[in-house]
C-alpha cells in the first residue's frame, strides 16, 4: 500500500512556469500524486500540452498563461483556480530566466529583466497567493532556488543574485507564516539539462568542470525533482519550513563552483 503521508489526493495545485523543464516535471509529478494541477506560462500552445499530459493523469487541470512580472496576470489566474477548482492548497515558483554574459559587460536591461523575473515574479506570486492560504489557513509554497544561491557560477552574476535572494526570501516568508499553517520552502537544483541552460553546460570545457564538482559525475534527470517537491507539497512535510532542500547530486558538499 503506498505511503498516504506523500499523496496529494484532493490537493489544488499552481505551477509557475510549470510548462517546461524542472517546472513541468514538478506539475506533472505533482498529477501523478493526485493533485489537480494548474501550468501556467505566458506560451498557451506549452500550457496546452502541459495540461493535456495532466489530463491523461486522470487530473483536473487549467490552461492559463500568465507573465508573473504583472500581478494583473497573476490575480487572473488566482481568481480563476478559486472560481473552478474552490481553492489553492500548492504553489510552485518555477519561472526564471538567465543569460551568460561576464559581470563587466552586463546591461542594465539584462540585469533588471533577470531580477524582475526570478524575484519580483516569485515575490509578487508569494504574497497574493499566500493571502489565499492565509485565509484557508493552510497552504504549501515551494520556490526554485539554485546551487548559485550558495555558489558562484561563472558569468551569471545576475542569476545567482536572484536566486541568492530567493532563498533568503524563503527563509523569511516560511519563519512569518508559519503561524497560519503555511509552509514555505525551496528546493534547489543542482546542474539538471533543460531547454533554459542546455548550451551551457555541453561546452566542453564547461562539462568537464561541472563532473569534477558533482560526486554523482553525471547531470540531474528531470524525473529526479519530483520526490523533492512532492515531500515539500506533501502533509509528510507539515513540520518543514523556511527550509531549502539542494538536490544536486552532491555538488554542494564540495563547496566549489565551476
């Protein structure tokens, strides 16, 4: 018999940015653990098939595009899962951008495009999600984080600032909310291939470092996030918050970036 304290059976879920790479592994493992589950990119055509996979799960889902740098957006898409699926018991924050450029060379368009994303898109989702689990008194938030909120990794200064601060965000927004039952966490991935850094980490002499600062000698599988977010999004987890779980393959424990 499965173990229920990882089910999410009835569970209302709202993936981010849950239509390509960690981001729809984390919705479509979430459909596999019985949630409902709503993708959301600003691409209808990638939320189609993000939910059409889900609905072959057997799941109910949602096809909403959002750009989670407009609240306009989000509040369209809050007000939508209320109105059909009653509630939102999961929140993912997936959404991101990079680009590899060294520091002295950065633009200021670039810089602020990155940070408006991966921060202020995840802060903005946090904050008017999170005044719907404070209502119901429950709600499980989990953010994307990165190994380059701990580590620097070469040429994406912007990144690694972002993703620095959505941690600490994390740790925050997990310790003040506790008191109304929600928990907030993040996970954060080590080097995993996806459309958004493919290019990157096959250059030759780019791999050959990632290998020698990963004991696992390999790159993570998409498959391999789910057991993370699904503990997080889980009652397993009830005690867990402002935590963030790296799931790297053992990066971290050397401490050394590539």
């Amino acid at each position: 018999m499965p173990y229920k304290g990882l089910s999410l059976e009835g569970k209302k879920a709202l993936v981010f940015g849950g239509t390509s790479g960690l981001g729809k592994s984390i919705a479509l493992g979430f459909a596999e653990a019985g949630a409902d589950v709503a993708p959301v990119s600003r691409r209808a055509e990638e939320v189609s098939k993000a939910a059409n996979e889900i609905r072959a799960l057997g799941r109910r889902t949602l096809e909403l595009t959002a750009d989670v740098t407009k609240r306009e957006d989000i509040q369209r898409v809050i007000d939508r899962m209320i109105g059909e699926l009653g509630r939102i018991d999961i929140l993912v924050n997936s959404a991101g951008t990079t680009k590899r450029v060294p520091s002295l060379d950065f633009a200021d368009e670039d810089w602020n495009r990155i940070m408006h994303v991966n921060l202020n898109g995840t802060w903005y989702a946090c904050q008017m999600v999170g005044r719907v689990m404070k209502d119901q008194m429950y709600g499980r938030i989990i953010n994307i984080a990165s190994i380059g909120a701990f580590l620097s990794l070469h040429e994406v200064t912007p990144y690694c600032a972002s993703k620095g601060a959505v941690a600490m965000l994390t740790r925050c927004l997990g310790a003040e909310w506790a008191k109304y039952n929600v928990t907030v966490n993040a996970i954060a991935p080590g080097v995993f291939e996806t459309a958004l850094n493919r290019d990157v980490i096959h250059e030759p002499g780019r791999k050959a470092s990632i290998m020698s600062h990963t004991p696992m000698k390999r790159f993570g599988s998409l498959e391999e996030i789910k057991g993370a977010a699904i503990y997080l999004a889980s009652d397993s987890a009830s005690f867990v918050t402002a935590e963030i779980i790296c799931v790297d393959g053992g990066f971290m424990a050397l401490g050394i970036g590539p």
